[in-house]
C-alpha cells in the first residue's frame, strides 16, 4: 500500500491521516469501527439517486466500501468516514480518489452525508480539511471533482464553493442499473486554492 506527503512523491508512502476540525473529523475508513454507524445512515435511497453505485441493501453498502478499501490497497484512493464531532456519530463518508502522484492531482468525491447531517458543517469541513491536505500537505497541482448531469443541487454547490466548471464528458459512465450518465468536472488547482480557502472558511463562520 502506497500514500505519499510531502511533493506527492512515489518515494514516501505514509498511512492515510486523520483530518481534524471543528465540526468534522475524517477517520481512514475501518469497517470494524465505522460499519455500524455507516449502515444507519447509508440506506437511504436519496443519497444514490445521482451516484453510480446504487446502494439498496446492506450487502451493496458493503461491497460499495469493499471496493473503496481494495482501491486504498492500491493506493488510487483513500476513503474516509465522516465524524460529526459534537455527537461523535458517523455523519457520512468521502474519498480521495484517482490519485496520480506523478501528475500531482486527485479527486475529492464519493462522498455521502445521512439526512441529519445535511445541513450541518460537517461537509463543508470536510471539504475545507480535504483541500488543504491536497495542496499543503500533499503539494497537489490540481483537485477535481465530478457529479452526474442530473444532479444540479451538486453542480450549484461546486460553483458556490469557487470550482471551475470544466465541462461535460457526455456517455461518460453506465451507472450501475444500466442508465447512461453524462458527467460534468469541475476543479481547482494550486493557484486558485488560496481564494477558495477563504471562501470556506467564510462560509462555515457564518451562523446555521
């Protein structure tokens, strides 16, 4: 298994870290630890209506994990459950994915909150604490991050954190139950980050 720090050099594999806020805090995924707290909240069939897994059953829910744990087993992702501090409960799960250390980037995506949780910081946090380990920790170049067409709350949320939209790969994924998604990226790269750090921290200072 292979992580890196630093400049993201190949060099230097180092364990998934736990990121600290707070209103969030990211735990390297564990189903020993997680699973219980995960099933609660991750059934939910509005949390799938615009992903590619569908998730209906317990059993998807953990072949969806599985595959985010074998993915860290090759060092293409690091999956994360979502802790609401004040509670101490799973608020939801999240993901570095697509991570290419000699080009510097990744994606933030995979990510689920459970109803409760939605309104809260815990997402906004979560983003906030996965960005500045990519740029600052991590030395990224760019992250990016993609959501179906369909999903225009998701979109409306990416610009309102300062993402660029990049555009539409049109036929660019067959979802699990067989329907096509176009799929619409966005990113923000080094030179950016600076300018949407500011934007985050304004916008999880402002009251809920």
């Amino acid at each position: 298994m292979r992580f890196y720090c630093g400049t993201m050099s190949p060099y230097e594999p180092i364990a998934p870290a736990t990121l600290e806020g707070a209103h969030a805090r990211l735990e390297p995924l564990d189903l020993t630890k997680h699973w219980e707290g995960l099933l609660a909240i991750g059934l939910d069939q509005d949390l799938w209506r615009f992903t590619v897994a569908k998730v209906k059953t317990p059993q998807d829910l953990r072949e969806y994990l599985d595959v985010a744990l074998h993915e860290r087993a090759r060092g293409v992702s690091i999956p994360f459950a979502n802790i609401h501090r004040a509670s101490g409960r799973v608020a939801g799960c999240t993901r570095f994915g697509n991570i290419v250390a000699e080009h510097k980037r990744a994606e933030i995506g995979w990510t689920w909150v459970g109803r409760e949780f939605q309104r809260s910081a815990v997402n906004t946090e979560a983003k906030l604490l996965m960005f500045t380990h990519a740029f600052e920790v991590w030395g990224l170049h760019r992250v990016e991050l993609k959501t179906s067409h369909l999903n225009l709350r998701s979109q409306t949320a990416m610009r309102r954190l300062g993402l660029i939209e990049e555009g539409t790969m049109r036929k660019h994924t067959i979802n699990a139950d067989g329907t096509i998604r176009h799929t619409v990226y966005f990113s923000v790269t080094d030179d950016e980050w600076p300018a949407m750090k500011t934007r985050l921290r304004e916008m999880l200072a402002k009251p809920r």
